[in-house]
C-alpha cells in the first residue's frame, strides 16, 4: 500500500530540460495527492480548526530563491503537504465557525481537478462549447432557484466580490453611465460592495452608507431621504445594493420593498446574497428570500452555502443584455470567435476572458448527491443556529445580540444579574475571543453590531453536529466565567 510504506512517486527528478512526466509518474504524484487530501479530510475533525505561523518562521522555511533543477516530486508533494498547506485555517472542520466557513463536497473538489487536468478555458464557445454549455445549465439552475424570468442570465465568477463589480457595472451602464452617480448600501453591506462601486468609477464620497435599524435591516426611510437629498444636489443615483444575508447576523433587506423603492425611482436594484441566497433552495429560505426575485441583479457564492471548492462565485441578472451591453466586446484578434446566436461567448458576459469551468464543480456535485442532499445540508445549517439561539437565550452568562436569521449567531458573555458596563464587557469578550483562538480546537470570529463588541458563529458546514456547536458555546461559558472572575469591579 502506498500510504504503508511511504510515497512510490519517482525518486528521481522528471529529465532535464523536459517539462513532461511519464504516466506513471502522472499516476503516482495523482495517486499520491489524492491520498493525502483524503487523510486530510478524514483526520480534520480530530484537529484544531485553525493553524497559522509568523512570519519570520514561515520566511525561514521557504524563503529561497526558484530551483535551477528539478527535485523529486515525491519530496516536492510532501513538502507541501506538511509544510505549507495545513498552515492554514482549517475552514472545513465542523468547528470553523468564524467569517463564513465553507465545507466542500468531494465531486466538487475532483471537479476543479478535473477542470484543470483538461485545462479548460471557458472564455469563449469555440474555445470550450461542452463547458460553456454545462454553465448554461447551471446558471439556469440558478435562475429557476431564484424565480427569475426566462431572458435572465449570469455568468461564475471567482466570488462575490467579482460579482458585485460585474453587477455595478452593469448598473452604471444601464442608467447611461452618467457624471456624478451615487449608490446605496446598507452600514451591514459586506466591504466587498463599496469596494465594488469605487472599482467602477462611483467616487467614494458618493458611496452611500445607509444606517441599519436595531434587527441590522436598512432603514428605508433613510434611503429614501438620502435618494431625494442627492437627487436635490444634482447628484445621479443610479443603483441600490440590499443584503439577503448580512455578513454580520444574517440579516436580510426587505426585499420587496426595495423592489417598489427602485421600480419607482428608476434604479438598478441589485441583491448581495453572496452569503445567504443558497437558502432559497429550502422552503424556509424561500420564505425568508421573498422579493429578491424582483431585482436587476443578485450576487451568490457556491463556495458558500452551496458546499463548492473555492472559487465558485456568481452573478445573475434579469435581463442577460444587461450584461452583453456592459461588457460585450469584438476584438480582431478574437473575430473567429463569433460563432453564431445562440453560442454565448462568457468573456462577453463579466470581467474575464481567460476562466475556467466553475459550473463543473456544483453540477458534478449535485448529479452525485441530488438536490434534495444539498436542501437538507442548507436546512441543517439554519437549524443548528436556530438551536444555537436558544442555547444563548437560555444561558445564564450569554446574551443574544442577532436573532438567527440564516446560519449566524451573534452574542456575548453578559450575565444578566451583573449590570456591567460596556467597557468590562468588551474586555470580558475580547479575551473570551482570545481563549476560544488560542485554547479551544473550534475557529469562531467577532463582530461589531452597532459599535457593540459581539463574538459570532456562522454554522452553515454540512459535517457539524448539534454537539460541535454546545461544546463550542460550552467553552465560551467556561472563558466567560473565568475572565468575569478576574474583571471584579469593585461593589
Ligand atoms: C455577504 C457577502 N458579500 C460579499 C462577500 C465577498 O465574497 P467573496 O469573498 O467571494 O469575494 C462575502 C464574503 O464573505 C459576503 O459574506
């Protein structure tokens, strides 16, 4: 067995000068990887969900110049494998719960190795008609989901924050790209989004930051004020951006009500549910998502809820010439490439020409496992944080500061029968936060909710149990007390 007695792969360096291995050297370094991808995802759960290295230490290690020859690969591989690659969080252990953790599915991975090994360049439908085909199918997929007309469309990206530029773009050219726009989002929009709308041109003191009312949900009546003040100053607002999912807690926009905002005002309404618009495959997340069918545009991540390997963002639009208008291009050197109407070329449809099949991994995945798998890993991850609020709810020592829309809770320690102020608590979970990073195997991250120091979990992996989530909540009980045992104010 290879794993018994150690790697079988060439002990040899490939021939000089050559860049090409003999199939069994393919073989064996596959064979090799594949072994170890698999021991790794079999020992995770007996791991710390994170693990990082200074610097300097990392420096030491690697630092050095590009080799002149070849090395063996079996030495190559391993070194990767032990030196590099763990270093890492490891952000699909059932207890990686900080930021949004994702957790992929094994045909999702061997999909993009796939991808690779046939080095598909999904640029254009000469280049790659079956892959240009498969995202077709998938995106529409996607639209169905969602509830969106034929004629709508989309395009993979490398993430949500890709999507979000190809979106405002989009939005900037339908309004007839005009001097001194302005956009909206909400103060709980992910980072992504602003960044976005600089990237494309809108100044960023025309970026506008709506205030979220207490359940972190943008306050309409703001927006609207804020649409009317510019309007008033001369200013071109041209395109909303709701939540469906804040980064945060999970909060979601109302939907339809922004839908009627923009169709009245006469602007681009796109929806950021990189984070939590895969819910919509659950009855419960259809419920929660109502309305955002109605916008121009929506961004999603399958690298997210939708258990994919990274990089698997998307962006659909309702009118897919919304897309074909922003970014269509005809260069002589690509004139072979027009192959008739009904062959898309993706490059027309977003920022990149040269793009791999990104649809392979969610379509292998979903053949394997079917949709009602997938439904039932996306209603587990809303159902575990819902368990997970009652948890805080019921605890003595924590406070529940969101309410578990989608997969994310937020919360402090905070005894209710200690009155403390907001400077101990802050401390109190501040150092909570560093216990949990430093002696607790689980990765949770924090937050501020409206300038208040949150600690905050995203449940959304499909391997976490109910026992992965109480233990970690177990533990911050057990810092919270420990640290409140050495913050004695005075009485
Ligand atoms: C709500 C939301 N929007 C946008 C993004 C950015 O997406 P990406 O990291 O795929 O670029 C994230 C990432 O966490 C997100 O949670």
């Amino acid at each position: 067995m290879p794993n018994d007695c150690g790697p079988k792969i060439d002990a040899q360096a490939p021939a000089d000068g050559d860049l090409q291995m003999s199939r069994e050297q393919m073989l064996d370094l596959g064979q090799r990887a594949l072994e170890l991808v698999v021991e790794r995802i079999e020992s995770l759960s007996g791991e710390n969900a994170w693990e990082g290295e200074f610097r300097q230490v990392l420096e030491d290690q690697l630092l050095e110049d590009a080799p002149e020859d070849g090395r063996p690969a079996a030495e190559v591989i391993e070194r990767a494998a032990r030196e590099i690659l763990p270093v890492a969080a490891r952000i699909d252990h059932p207890r990686s719960f900080g930021f949004i953790p994702s957790s992929p599915t094994w045909p999702g991975v061997v999909a993009d190795f796939m991808a690779a090994g046939y080095h598909i360049n999904q640029c254009t439908w000469l280049v790659a008609s079956g892959p240009s085909q498969l995202e077709l199918v998938v995106i529409d997929w996607f639209r169905r989901w969602i509830g969106y007309p034929e004629g709508a469309g989309g395009l993979f990206t490398s993430g949500g924050s890709a999507a979000s530029v190809d979106a405002f773009v989009a939005a900037r050219e339908a309004a007839g790209h005009p001097e001194r726009a302005t956009v909206y989002m909400s103060d709980q929009s992910h980072s992504a989004l602003s960044r976005a709308a600089f990237i494309v041109g809108i100044r960023r003191d025309c970026i506008r930051m709506i205030p979220s009312e207490a359940d972190f949900r943008m306050d309409m009546y703001a927006l609207a004020r804020a649409v009317a003040a510019d309007r008033d100053a001369g200013l071109n607002p041209i395109a909303v951006a709701a939540n469906a999912g804040t980064v945060s807690t999970g909060a979601i926009d109302r939907l339809e009500e922004f839908a009627d905002f923009c169709a009245a005002e006469g602007l681009w309404l796109h929806v950021d549910a990189a984070y939590g618009g895969f819910a919509i495959v659950t009855e419960r997340g259809k419920r929660l998502l109502r309305g955002i069918e109605r916008a121009d545009s929506i961004g999603l991540d399958a690298h997210k809820w939708l258990f994919q390997p990274y990089e698997a963002g998307c962006l659909l639009v309702k009118d897919e010439n919304t897309l074909r208008d922003a970014f269509g291009v005809r260069p002589d050197i690509l004139q072979d490439t027009v192959w008739g109407a009904n062959h898309p070329n993706f490059s027309n449809l977003g920022l990149q020409l040269s793009r791999s099949v990104r649809a392979l991994k969610v379509w292998m995945s979903i053949q394997v496992f079917g949709m009602a798998a997938f439904r039932r890993a996306v209603e587990k991850g809303m159902e575990l944080s819902a368990q997970a609020e009652e948890y805080v709810q019921a605890s003595p020592i924590l406070e529940a500061l969101s309410a578990a829309t989608l997969g994310i809770v937020c919360f402090r320690v905070n005894p209710a029968n200690r009155n403390l102020d907001e400077q101990v608590l802050d401390t109190v979970n501040r150092t909570v936060l560093a216990r949990m990073f430093w002696d607790d195997p689980a990765f949770m991250s924090s937050t501020l909710l409206h300038g208040t120091f949150a600690l905050r979990m995203c449940i959304i992996n499909h391997t976490t149990t109910w026992d992965d989530v109480r233990e970690t909540l177990e533990a911050v009980e057990r810092f919270g007390l420990e640290a409140l045992s050495k913050n004695r104010t005075p009485a």
